[in-house]
C-alpha cells in the first residue's frame, strides 16, 4: 500500500486499495455493491476511489495520478470534480460500481495480482512490481509494448497490458435543424437551465404507462441514423470478435449541444461490461461538459451474448426431449421482477439460431414453442443451452431517466444464472446437468457480445435527437 507523505500540503486521503483473495471474492464484493442502495465508497470501496474528490487527493505527489490527471486544471467553475470525472474514466468504465470498487489510480487486487485500468488498456502484474509499475508508469503509457498474445502486450519483465479498448474516431449526425451559435458571452447557466413551457402532446399522453414506455421510443426511427459498430477492415472483425467494441457516435443539435451514444463491450480480465451509454454534452471554453436534459431514452433488441464454457463441461443427459420453462424471478441486481426462461436441448444449430434471432425474437419464441409447448415470448432474459456455450439473448426492451445528463444502462455484467435452479419446472435430469454447470465447470468470464441493435433519443429543449447502433 502506497502512503503519501507531503507535511506541506493539506491532509489527504491515503492511497489504498483493496485486495481479494480470488476472483469469486470480487465478484461477490460487486454483486453486493450492486444490490445495496447505498453507493458510497465508504461503504464498499477504498478510501480514496475513483470516486473521490481531487481536492481530496494529493495526486501532483503521486506519479500514477500525475500522469493521469495532467491535462486537469482545476477551476473554481468545476465544484468537487472526481477522479472519475477529471481523468476521464467516464468513457471506459461506465458501470460507476465498478469506479466505486477501485482506487483513485484505477486499481484492484486480486490473488495477489494487480489489475489497473487505464486509456490504453487494463495492465496486470505481481503486486511485488508495484515499485517497477509506479516507477515506469509514463513511459508504459507512451509506447505499445511487445505484443506475445492476442491484445496481450508485454512493457516489462512480468508486466502486461490488455488492450481492452480499441478507439476510433467518431462519427457525427447533425440535425437537420442545426445551427450554428453565435460565439458571444452568454449566460450558460439561466440558457441551460431552460425549462419547457409545454410538454409535446404525446409526452403527456404517456404519463399512465408502465416506466419503461416513453414517448420518445415512439418516434420514427427511420428518421435519424443508424450506425453499425462492426469493424471494417478483415484485421479489425478478429479484434472485435474477441472483445467487442468502443466506439462513439455523435448527434449534434447545434455547435455548442450534442449528444452522444456508445455501443459497449468492456472486457478487463477481471470483469466485463455490455451495455449502453447516451450523455449530453455542452460546448465549454476548455472542452465538453454533461447538461441536463429533459429525458434520454435507450432502448435495446435482440442483444445476443455467447458463453464458452472453459474446460470438460459435463455431457449433456443423452434421450432427453427438448425443454423449456419460464419462471418469474426477482433481480436482485435491477430490484425488479423479471420473467426469466430456460431452453434446452433445442434441436437447431448454433447458426440457425443465430440466423433466425435476425428475423426477430418472435421467430426464436415461435421455434421454442413448436419444439417444446413452452411459451417464452414474454420473457425479459433467455438462456439457450448448448453441449459446450451458452446463449443469453435479451429481447427488446429500454428504459428513460427524465431530468438528467446521462443514462447508462448495462445489460449485462455477471453471466451467472442469478434464479434458483430448484424454482425451474424441469425434468430432473436437465437439472442435474445445469447444477453441474454452475458448480463445478463454470468459469466465467469468457464472454462475447455477438450482435444486437440500441437505440438512443433525447428530448433537448423541445427538439428529438435520436440514433441507432447495431452489430451484426
């Protein structure tokens, strides 16, 4: 643990972080993070998080933090600006439990190896390189390294970084109200703080409907540009086969107001992230900056995940009809009922299936009930079960926050069959076979977004921005 010791400076935070045993500890430190309604580090976190105020950290003494703060300049204007925020983590690790679990340096322990996150990728090495890592920091920073695996990169003896990031430039939509604003002195705040003097009839007709029904997902999506995040190059689809993509789009309204939506697969060795992010950005003297909006919707379909299952997984049960059954589970996680459904022993291959979810969901629903009796179309998560891998397929869905900046939504994150096996009304020979599953072979993550579609709306001051992303 490193102790920053500056008898000139103020009292601040000292520099820990936190360490578990094996990687079943974190992630049951993240599944508690996520479950609780408390979201302060104090509670979860080390006492200097990504979290945590700059003012509170002396980061100019500390060369990891120097380096990643150094194009902050702190203003009066900026308030108590996290780490989080100053150093820019809000693009590459949206899920903010996550932020909450790791130091102010992007870091966690785990079995005695450190993991730390960065621009460039997530490093990992023997915590008895620490010296050397801290040591070399920049200067690993600035160059690529050698490269012995695939994305694995080696900096130093016993020092590694995984290229969990892969950037692209952006690619921006203007409205086709665009303009562009007069670069005069104005009042930010009283013109940000606009309210809408009437809301659009359809807005107002919503109001009765069930939370995630927004007026917004109504639009006409034919309207507004749709985006593929797949690679383009032969080079570039091996990447992103292996650890999907980051890549943004903007929507912009005006000069000075945009929004912008990201299609996300986050694979830092220890965790991984799929989901969602849409934020809107305000023009700045030294840069963008979030402003509240009055609502943002996301909304996803067909999201298709594929889960290897590492090492001699069990055989499946041999003269077994195909099965499946739906039960309704309450998700700790999201802290909400869901309809969850379970399919096995489907008799079409992995490319049929595949093939066919490009036709719609229904399609999926209609085989399943042909072959099984079992209806599973009102689903909100689908397990589909294969000898060696597994299938999670997230029907279309979305969700609205009014009043906000942002909304983030993750669609995924720990792959585990979060419903007790013991509620599924299946034969006892599938359950035996699932029970070994998540026992004994189960070892997780290994996991690849393989395609999906989402779709991003803003309501900014009355006008509709929207976009579709999709991967094929």
């Amino acid at each position: 643990m490193i102790s920053i010791d500056d008898s000139s400076s103020k009292t601040t935070m000292e520099i820990d972080r936190l360490s578990f045993s094996s990687m079943d500890e974190f992630r049951a430190r993240m599944y508690q993070c996520r479950t609780s309604d408390t979201k302060s580090s104090i509670d979860f976190g080390p006492q200097a998080s990504l979290m945590s105020s700059c003012s509170d950290i002396d980061y100019q003494n500390d060369p990891i933090l120097r380096y990643d703060l150094r194009d902050y300049k702190p203003t009066k204007a900026d308030g108590d600006v996290t780490v989080y925020e100053a150093a820019g983590y809000e693009e590459y690790i949206p899920d903010e439990n996550l932020a909450t679990l790791l130091n102010a340096r992007g870091e966690v322990e785990i079995g005695g190896v450190i993991y730390k996150i960065s621009k460039t990728g997530t490093y990992y090495f023997d915590k008895k390189l620490e010296a050397v890592f801290i040591d070399s920091y920049a200067a690993f920073e600035e160059c690529e390294g050698e490269k012995v695996d695939t994305l694995v990169y080696k900096l130093s003896d016993g020092i590694y970084r995984y290229a969990t990031f892969e950037l692209e430039d952006y690619q921006i939509y203007y409205d086709s109200e665009y303009y562009d604003e007069p670069d005069l002195e104005e009042d930010v705040e009283a013109l940000d703080g606009r309210i809408l003097e009437s809301e659009p009839a359809s807005l107002a007709s919503t109001k009765s409907l069930p939370p995630m029904y927004s007026y917004l997902a109504a639009i006409n999506w034919a309207d507004y540009p749709r985006y593929c995040s797949d690679a383009k190059t032969w080079a570039g689809k091996i990447i992103q086969s292996l650890f999907g993509r980051n890549k943004a789009f903007d929507y912009k309204f005006t000069n000075k107001r945009k929004f912008q939506s990201k299609f996300y697969y986050y694979d830092y060795l220890f965790w991984s992230s799929i989901g969602v992010s849409t934020k809107m950005l305000k023009k700045q003297f030294l840069g963008w900056k979030q402003m509240e909006v009055s609502e943002i919707f996301n909304g996803w379909g067909n999201i298709i995940i594929e889960i290897d299952m590492k090492g001699h997984a069990p055989k499946m049960p041999e003269g077994m009809w195909p099965a499946a059954t739906t039960i309704k589970n309450y998700n700790d996680v999201t802290k909400k009922d869901e309809v969850v459904a379970v399919v096995l022993g489907l008799n079409i291959t992995e490319s049929q299936l595949l093939s066919g979810l490009k036709s719609g969901f229904e399609s999926l629903a209609s085989i399943v009930y042909r072959q099984t009796h079992s209806n599973i179309a009102a689903a909100d998560r689908v397990f589909i079960m294969y000898p060696n891998k597994i299938f999670l397929i997230f029907p279309p869905n979305g969700e609205y926050v009014t009043k906000t900046s942002k909304n983030n939504c993750i669609f995924c994150e720990d792959y585990s069959l979060s419903f007790s096996l013991d509620l599924l009304n299946l034969p006892s020979g599938w359950i035996k076979w699932l029970k070994a599953i998540g026992f004994s072979t189960w070892n997780l993550p290994n996991v690849k977004l393989v395609s999906g579609e989402v779709r991003t709306a803003v309501n900014y001051d009355g006008r509709v921005g929207a976009m579709s992303i999709y991967k094929k």
